[in-house]
C-alpha cells in the first residue's frame, strides 16, 4: 500500500479512510450520536464547521473537545469515532469532534482557526451543541494535540476562557526532526520522519512557523506554558514524537507545575485508534477517563 503522504491529497485521505475502517467496527453505543453545523466566525477567520457529538449513557455535565489527528492533512471525527466513544464511555462525559479544514489545501492557521471557533462556541453556546453546561476539557492526539494545545495558547493571549484542563496524546509539538525519538524511530515501525516531514511541509504551506507558538507550541514562552492549566499528557514509547512530549513536560515541571505524564509502553504512534483489538489502547484511554473526571472534580 503506497504511503498516503506522497499520493494527491484526496487519494491519500480515501486511503487513510480505509486503513481506519477496521478500527472503528463494533461502536461503542452512546446515548446519542448526532451532527451540527457551526457557522463561520469571519473575525476569527473560521470555516463554516461540521461537528459531531457524542453522548454517552448516564452522560455527566460538560463536555471534552476531541480534536483528531492525521498530520494537519487526514483523518476526520468518522476515523476516530471508536476512539472518540471509549473516552466518552470512561470519562462519562460528550465528546464534541470538530470537522476542519486539511492540509495542504488549507494551510496553518486554517484548521486551527476552525478548531478556536468551535472552543469558543461550546463555551458560549453549550446547548445550542447538544450538551449540558459544565466543565470542558480540550482533547486530540497527535496533530489534534498540536492544535488543543495551540487553541488553548491563543485563547490566553486573546484574554478569553480556558477549559479546565486537557488530554494530550502523542502530539507533535515542534517542528524539529532532530530529537532523540525521531532519530531512533526514524524509519518507524509506523510513523517515519519522512512522513512527519511531508506533514509538517503541508501544514506550513510554504510559511516560516518554527518560531510561532501557534503552529509549534514547545516554543512557547514559560509565562504562556504555566499559565495552562493542568494536562494529562500521553505517548506512545515507540514513536518519532516520544521526545516532543517529553521535552513538554520536562519544561512544565521546570516551572514548577505537576502535570500527569504516562509513556505506555510497547506500542506505536496512534495505538489509540485501536481499541477493538489492543488492550493497552483501552487501558490508555481509562487512565485518561479517569484523569476526565479528576480534571472535572468528579473523581
């Protein structure tokens, strides 16, 4: 199978699509699966935005933005969607999975703008999405974590809300391919730092984004990472992003703060996605449920 990377965009999301199908077989049952438009946000610079949400049975107040992975360029809420029901099965709170624009058609800040507005809106219009007002966690793994974290970082500066904490799973954080993860992992199993640089090449789009925040959080000043508040942060410990994640936390506790930190072991970038077959992907995503209702004050 050819790698998606170097296919036309379309053929390689087509191709991602079916290499995720096997994952998200036997859905998890929720008490309601549905689907809503978010209206642009023109000052912001935001797309008119599909959203799905997910409520599980006996589902708390609040809710988690899941944002998805796929290198800035694939994926969708539709390859994640088993993923994205076991957190909210363990977390026991809705899980709200923003649809925006890809890569390298629509380059850094597009996707990211996209992933603010639908923040802004849950924070403002919590109903109107189809969940209870309450507490909100942001959530994404790999790419998806890039830009949680990155929102998150917008927002401070902008002066507006903040969730009540995140769940961060294997992101990529810099655009370096020098660390010591990308130099052992290099030609995989999985994830390669040739792919990694063809997806940060169409996320850039030509930009020079290495020092901006916004694209690559680990630049971020020490102020901006601690006023954050409290992350769970997870890597896989076979991955080129393994060092991005622990250059994070080692830089948080360097300010003084105590966020969780979990490197499970013998598995791959994006395990995650398989939770019908892999029990470390289910057990991964409970110690993240629990660390959901710890962030939210429900443990």
């Amino acid at each position: 199978m050819p790698d998606p990377t170097t296919l036309p965009p379309a053929e390689g999301r087509a191709q991602s699509l079916l290499a995720n199908a096997r994952c998200n077989v036997d859905l998890p049952p929720m008490h309601r699966a549905s689907e809503i438009w978010l209206d642009e946000d023109a000052e912001l610079g935001a797309a008119r935005c599909r959203v799905r949400v997910l409520v599980p049975p006996d589902a708390g107040v609040g809710a988690i933005l899941f944002v998805h992975g796929g290198g800035f360029a694939f994926c969708s809420p539709e390859t994640h969607e088993r993923c994205a029901r076991v957190l909210a099965i363990e977390s026991g709170l809705p899980v709200v999975l923003p649809d925006y624009r890809l890569a390298p058609e629509h380059p850094f800040p597009a996707g990211l703008k996209d992933v603010i507005s639908v923040l802004r809106s849950i924070f403002d219009a919590t109903e109107s999405i189809g969940v209870s007002r309450g507490p909100l966690l942001v959530s994404g793994d790999s790419a998806g974590a890039n830009l949680a974290l990155a929102a998150m970082l917008h927002e401070q500066a902008a002066g507006r809300g903040l969730p009540d904490g995140a769940l961060l799973f294997y992101g990529n954080y810099a655009r370096s391919f020098e660390t010591p993860s990308y130099i052992r992992f290099s030609e995989g199993p999985g994830l390669t730092r040739g792919k990694m640089q063809r997806y940060w090449s169409f996320y850039a789009g030509g930009q020079e984004i290495e020092a901006d925040p916004l694209a690559c959080p680990l630049v971020a000043g020490d102020a901006e990472l601690a006023a954050l508040p409290p992350l769970h942060l997870m890597a896989a410990a076979v991955d080129p992003l393994l060092s991005d994640t622990l250059m994070l936390s080692d830089r948080l506790k360097a300010l003084g703060r105590d966020d969780e930190l979990s490197i499970v072991p013998g598995v791959m970038h994006g395990f995650l996605q398989n939770t019908y077959e892999l029990s470390a992907a289910r057990e991964a995503l409970a110690a993240a449920g629990r660390a959901a209702r710890r962030l939210t004050g429900r443990s």
